[in-house]
C-alpha cells in the first residue's frame, strides 16, 4: 500500500513545499500566473477525483474542478500556505461533489469515450477488455453509499493514509476504517456477480 | 468469529489495512478456511481492477479546458475598490470636524427682538443657498431697517425673529439660540418662500 501510495501521490512529492508556499503567496497577492501554476500542479488531483467521486460523468467532473479552483481562488487570503494545501483540496473537492450529487440528475457518460487508453496504445482486444472493466468498477463504485464511496477513493485511488482520510471527511479513522472494508466487499461481490452473469 | 464476521477484516487485510495483532489473527483463519481464501483472492483481483482506475487517460485538452475556464472568471474578478473606505473615513472626518466645530460656536446673540429686512437682488436664488451668509451679528446691524432694494430686485426678504425654541436643546449653550426665519417674497403673491437659518451653524 506504501508503495502504492507513493506512485499515485505522483510528480506532487517531488514539488519542494517552499515552492508551494511560495507560490500561494504570490497567488494572494493577485498573481494570475501564479494561480496558474497551482491549477497545473493541481487539476489531475482534483479532476481525476471528482471523476471517480462523481461517476465517469466528464462534464459533471469538469463542473466540480472549476468549482473546487474557484473556490480556492475565493478562499486564497484565508488560507493558510504553510497548514496542508492538498488536503484542504481533497476535503473541498468531496464536499464539491457530494453537493453536486445532491442536486444533479445524472447525465449519460459519453464523454470519456474519445479519450481511453491514448497513452497505452495496447492491441483492441486489451484495449475492449479494460474498457470494460473500468466500467464494471465504475457501475461497482455507484452501489456504495456517499461516504463509502468517498473513503474508498481517496484510500485506494488517491493513496491517502486512513489517518488522513478521516481528517479529510471529518470523521474517525475507525469509522474510514469501517466504510473502506465494507465498500471493498461490497465492489468484489458486485464484480463477482457481474462475472457470473457473464458465464 | 464465522466467516461472514472475516470479511471485513480481509478487505482491509488484502490492502495491509490492518492492525498487526489483527493480521494475524486473519492469517490464521486463512490457513484453515478455503472459502474465505477464495474469498480473498476475489478481493485482490477486484481491488487490482479499482487501482485501474488510476490509470485511466485523460487528455490533456480537458485540463487545458478546466483552467483556462478558471483563469477566464478569476481574471474577471477585480479585488474590490479601496475607494469606499477611504470615503467611508473621510465622511467620519468631516463629522467629527463639524461637531467640533458646533462645541466650540461662540453663543448666539440673546433676546433680539423680531426683525425684519429687504434684501437686494437675487433673493429667489439666494434662497437655494446654504444659510451660512446670514449671520446672527449681521442681523443685528439690520434691525429695524426697511425699504426696497435698489438694483432690479425680484423678490423680498423679510427677516424676522421667531420665538421658536428647541424643546430639548442638543447643547447647553443652545438653549438662547433661536432660529432665524427668512421669508422671501417673490413677484408672485401666492409663492412665499420661508428660509429657515440655523444661526448655531447646523
């Protein structure tokens, strides 16, 4: 899991925090170009999240970033650079998209089509076998509850510690404890069945 | 514990989500029951399915998207004008400059008695003007003179004392000051203007 971790934590272990702090000043101060920086440095943590929290709907994803980024730009004389910048993007991201999912009526998933696989280039049968099971997870991941499903996707696709999971969703580690295992069964025995159906 | 009761426990033990005493105690129940290995193996390969997930492309034109739709409505958003403050303050300025002003007055001239005056030329505008020019000493100087102006007048101005006083006076030193009316005849005999002079500078 450690190791897991680190690989999707990704190029942000590798940005110095000074650099950060750095550039969140200059970001308070109205620096657009700044503000940029973070959005770069930012949009796959946040997209890829809301994507996932909000069910492969693209648009709905995209919907969620800018909220998240607007609203970061919003919050930029309050916050505070040296206290943990991703994680107060995670908990604003979660609380984007549980709003979201509150009031939206569901969109149809077209979007991603178009854009699978590109960076693999794999041969079409592979191509047609992952495609499918991104979908059955994701099918998997609309059967879990809000919170479940929150705990679950910063856990195991974001890589965050339990620890810092329960800080981000403002509950306890046991209770992240408890919503991760449970949406683990929960996603195996969906999968499961889908795979029987299939025989 | 039965089976049923393992479950959770090897959801989080597949991901060494676990305690080490209860890594154990999971370990040994996997090496006597088969269906709940069976049942750990599902969970492995699901999980490796989940953690595809990660991988999943985007193109760099959604991003590319994202941020220029941000950076299109932040640079839209102009840090609010300084302005009002400023203003805010200067107002209060002048208002503590006028009560300071009204503290120090020199008191107002006692027991006129009621007055009258023409004025000259120009009174229908000089109506419209702030009081300031009527002067409680310059009254003084008026009293009981009479007559009409000179210069093409277009209207008469009677001054005259009122015995009007202020039931709760702001000041101590405003109790003798007594406003002064101006009235102001115009050429028509059905417009009668009343100037009512504060003669305290309010």
């Amino acid at each position: 899991m450690q190791e897991l971790a680190l690989v999707m934590a990704g190029g942000r272990l590798d940005a110095p925090e000074e650099q950060l702090v750095l550039l969140v000043k200059r970001a308070k101060s109205g620096d657009i170009a700044a503000f940029e920086e973070i959005l770069e440095r930012y949009e796959r943590q946040v997209l890829g999240t809301a994507l996932r929290l909000l069910g492969r709907n693209l648009e709905d994803a995209k919907d969620a970033a800018q909220q998240v980024f607007l609203r970061l730009h919003r919050g930029l004389r309050q916050l505070d650079e040296n206290r943990q910048f991703e994680s107060w993007l995670y908990r604003v991201t979660v609380n984007v998209c549980r709003d979201m999912l509150r009031v939206r009526i569901r969109k149809p998933a077209l979007q991603l089509e178009g854009t699978e696989h590109r960076s693999y280039a794999p041969g079409a049968h592979e191509m047609m076998v992952r495609s499918e099971q991104m979908q059955l997870i994701y099918d998997a991941l609309d059967t879990l509850s809000e919170r479940e499903r929150a705990a679950l996707v910063l856990r195991d696709l974001e890589g965050i510690a339990t620890k810092e999971v329960a800080r981000i969703l403002g509950t306890s580690e046991v209770t992240v404890r408890c919503h991760i295992s449970s949406a683990r069964v929960k996603i195996r025995k969906f999968v499961d069945r889908q795979s029987r159906r299939r025989l | 514990m039965n089976c049923a009761e393992f479950e959770e426990r090897i959801a989080l033990f597949v991901e060494n989500d676990l305690y080490d005493a209860e890594m154990t105690a999971v370990e040994r129940h996997l090496e006597t029951c088969t269906d709940c290995r069976e049942f750990a193996a599902g969970l492995r390969e699901s999980q490796a399915m989940l953690r595809g997930l990660r991988r999943e492309p985007l193109d760099d034109a959604i991003f590319a998207d994202v941020r220029s739709q941000v950076i299109r409505r932040v640079s839209n958003v102009r840090p609010a004008p300084m302005w009002p403050k400023y203003a805010i303050a200067a107002t209060l300025l002048v208002m503590l400059a006028a009560a300071a002003l009204w503290r120090t007055r020199p008191a107002a001239p006692v027991g006129v008695p009621a007055v009258t005056a023409t004025i000259g030329p120009g009174p229908a505008l000089s109506a419209s003007r702030t009081p300031a020019p009527v002067q409680a000493p310059q009254i003084a100087k008026t009293t009981g003179r009479h007559g009409r102006a000179k210069s093409r007048a277009n209207a008469n101005v009677t001054l005259a004392r009122q015995n009007i006083r202020p039931s709760r006076p702001a000041h101590p030193r405003a109790v003798n000051a007594e406003p002064l009316v101006v009235k102001l005849l115009t050429n028509d005999p059905e417009v009668v203007i009343y100037w009512l002079v504060d003669q305290n500078g309010g």
